[in-house]
C-alpha cells in the first residue's frame, strides 16, 4: 500500500529562541508527538541533576504529558505525547524554568490518534544523555 508523503513545512522550520508552530484547528482534538535533546554546558552539578529530574517529572504532569526521557547531568532527551496544546505549554514551562531551553530545537508533530500515543510518563534520572550499545 502506497502512502502519499505529507510535509509539513511549519514543523520543520527550527523553533529556538522562536514561538512554537501554533495547532492547526483540525487537529485539536488529536494527539501530537514531541521529540527533543537539549546538551548543557556546564553539565548540572549532582544536586542540579537531581532537581532537573523532579523538574521536568513536575512540568509533564501538571500538563498530562506521557513518554520516555532521560535526564542526564549533560542534558535532557524526550519523545513525549499529549495533547496539542499541553505539549507546547510543557515547552514553555521548560524555557520558563531553564533559560537553556531557549535554544533548544522542539520537533511537535500534531494529528497523532490517541491510540499511538505513549500511556504514562517515565523520565529517568541517567548517566548517559543517549544510551549507546
């Protein structure tokens, strides 16, 4: 079965420092996807590390979040679903929190079915920003 491509010009412009593309209207009541990593330089202190873990478990439940990330004191990395417009106010309340999260390329993918979405948040405190092996 052939799929015909669909490119969404908007999503792939880079956002840092920018406003996030705002929800297309048809896709309200869909799911959208969030992928991102944003490096630290310096890394965060063990006391830092600590509390961006608790941070970022904070931000994603206050806006229903669910996914997989991985905070490590060089960074943070996440695919993460929820609806449209909680995805974006969980990235604003990471700019908010952390000015680093300005730069940081957020790719939102909207039109997600609710059935491909992840069902529950697990952001774990890591060594490594990527697992490697």
């Amino acid at each position: 079965m052939d799929h015909e491509e669909i490119v969404v010009t908007e999503n792939a412009r880079a956002v840092c420092g920018k406003e996030l593309p705002p929800v297309n209207s048809e896709h309200t009541a869909d799911g959208s996807i969030l992928l991102f990593y944003q490096y630290l330089e310096p890394i965060w202190s063990k006391a830092e590390h600590k509390a961006a873990l608790k941070k970022v478990i904070e931000i994603g439940t206050k806006y229903n979040i669910t996914g997989r990330g991985r905070v490590a004191r060089e960074g943070l990395n996440c695919t993460l679903t929820g609806k449209p417009h909680h995805l974006r106010s969980f990235c604003y309340g990471l700019r908010q929190w952390n000015d680093i999260f300005n730069e940081t390329d957020f790719k939102i993918t909207d039109g997600v079915a609710k059935d491909k979405m992840f069902k529950a948040l697990s952001i774990r405190k890591t060594n490594e920003l990527v697992a490697y092996g």
